[in-house]
C-alpha cells in the first residue's frame, strides 16, 4: 500500500512538473507574440516542450506571423508603387500643363503676328491633346484597377477582332515604313472576352510595336493546347533585362527621355485587361525580335 502512495504521489508530481513546465511555455509563447508584434521583427516563435498541441500551436502562428509579414511587405510596396505613380504623373502633367500655360502668355504678346498666334495656338493644342491622352489613360488604368470592375463577357472571334484591329493600323504602318509579318490560321479561334477590352489590348500592344520597331514586326495567332496565344514581336534596339522586367509597370518607358512618344500607361493597362479575362501576358526577347505573348483560354468553335 505504501509503494502505492509512493508511486502515485511520483505520478502527481510529474504531472503537475509538467503542467507547471507547459504553462511556462504557453507563458513564453504569450511573451513571444507581444515582442514580435510590439517590436515589428520578423522573428518567429520558438519552444522548449515536445507537446504535438503546442507545436501546432507555435506552427499556427509563425504562420500567422508569415502572413503578417507579407501583408506588412505587400502594403509596403502599394504605398511604394503609388508614390512613384504619383511622382511619375505629376511629372507627364507638368511638362504640358507647363508648355501650355508657355504658349498662352506667348500669345498675350503685343506685336506678334497671326502667323505666330496659329503657331502657338496648335503647339499648345497638341499640348493638351497629350495631356487629354494621359489623364484618359490614368483614369482607365485606376478603373482596372479596382474590385469591382467588370467586363462584359462573351464569345469571341478572336481572328476577326485581330484582322479588323490590324487593318486599321494599316496607315501607322506605312507610315513607318514597315510591311508587317501577318500570320492569322483560317480556322477560327474563340475565345471568352470583352469585344472592346481585347481590341484595346491589341491596339496597345500594336502601338507599342509601332513605336519602337526598328524595321520589322511580327503579329501572329496560335494554337497550344487549350489556349489561344496572340504574338506581336518587333526589332528593337536598346533593349535592357531591366525594361523586360518593368514593361508591364505604370509609366515605365523604356525611352528613358520621355520623348513624347506616348503615356507608359498602355502596357500596364493591356496587362491589367489580360489578366481580368483570366489570360496572362509576358514578354522576352529571341534574337532581335522583342515579344510579347497574350494567352487566353481557348474555346470550342
């Protein structure tokens, strides 16, 4: 009986020693959790017990601490990214806003002709047409954007919305000087999109290539499993691994003088159209050729 006692009371006091060890360890774990969130470390929660409850307990919120971290980096970089936004469009605004205003007080000018009144008149006009293009641009860019914009869905005949697209850029491309490259099966391809949004994407993506072509350009539609790919290439000169990563951002332009030659908001909204039909959009360079490749879900004709 007495062995008994003996051996119960060993068995209550390694319980209640455990208890007492787990406690301190739930202790710890408390006083972790204020550090880390007090001190905004990326430190994570370590323990002293092999308990299987509170190893899932630590695991659970390092990984609400992982999640934490990220949520902080991904705020971080919004407030980045609409910071530079802000400083690029304060930049594209001054400048015309700027030559505007210039040409104004120019014609407030005693003794000027009407030659150089119509001058000034159609310089600050183009001015403000370019800055008409801009804030029109922004404005749709912050559209697509947003959660709760929605395209009107339907099925599409990709080839003719490309055929129709192309053919009006028809003057652009003489006036470049450039017979493009025209590869278009004459099986017809469909896919499910917004008429207007995948004619604004191939627009862009031809405006760009137009722009900065050196002599040549490439636009063709194919077949890969499931999927429709649409490529536009064209020569380039200048081209950097840096522009090929940042071709897709707001106001990035890989002329690094912001030559007039257009916004920097055309790819970022073609990426931002492509991604709300559930396509996606990359681009790499193969020998001379830059390219650009729009994937969308194929469909049965």
């Amino acid at each position: 009986m007495a062995y008994l006692v003996v051996f119960l009371l060993i068995i209550v006091f390694l319980l209640g020693f455990r208890l007492f060890y787990m406690g301190n360890q739930i202790k710890s774990l408390s006083n972790q959790l204020a550090y880390i969130n007090a001190s905004k470390t990326n430190k994570k929660i370590t323990i002293g017990l092999l308990n299987k409850n509170i190893e899932k307990l630590a695991e659970k919120i390092n990984k609400t601490i992982e999640i934490k971290l990220q949520s902080e980096a991904n705020r971080i970089k919004v407030e980045n990214d609409l910071r530079q936004t802000i400083a690029n469009m304060s930049h594209d605004l001054r400048t015309p806003l700027t030559s505007i205003i210039g040409y104004i007080q120019f014609l407030k000018l005693e003794g000027i002709s009407e030659e150089e009144k119509a001058e000034y008149l159609e310089v600050a006009e183009h001015r403000a047409k370019s800055l008409e293009i801009l804030l029109n641009d922004f404005y749709e860019l912050s559209l697509i954007d947003s959660l709760d914009y929605e395209l009107k869905m339907e099925k599409l005949n990709i080839n003719k919305v490309l055929e129709q697209v192309v053919l009006d850029r028809y003057a652009d491309f003489m006036g470049r000087n450039i017979n493009p490259s025209i590869n278009i099966p004459s099986e017809d391809l469909y896919i499910i999109g917004e008429k207007k949004s995948v004619e604004r994407i191939i627009d862009n993506l031809l405006s760009n290539a137009i722009k900065y072509a050196k002599d040549a350009i490439d636009i063709s539609l194919q077949v890969k499993k499931d999927s429709t790919i649409l490529k536009i290439s064209n020569t380039f000169t200048n081209l950097t691994q840096q522009d090929l990563e940042s071709v897709f951002d707001r106001f990035y332009m890989a002329d690094k003088t912001r030559s007039g030659k257009g916004t920097g908001l055309g790819l970022a909204i073609t990426k931002g159209l492509v991604e709300k039909m559930g396509g996606s959009i990359n681009c790499h360079i193969e020998g001379d050729m830059f390219i650009i490749y729009c994937k969308f879900g194929l469909m049965n004709s």
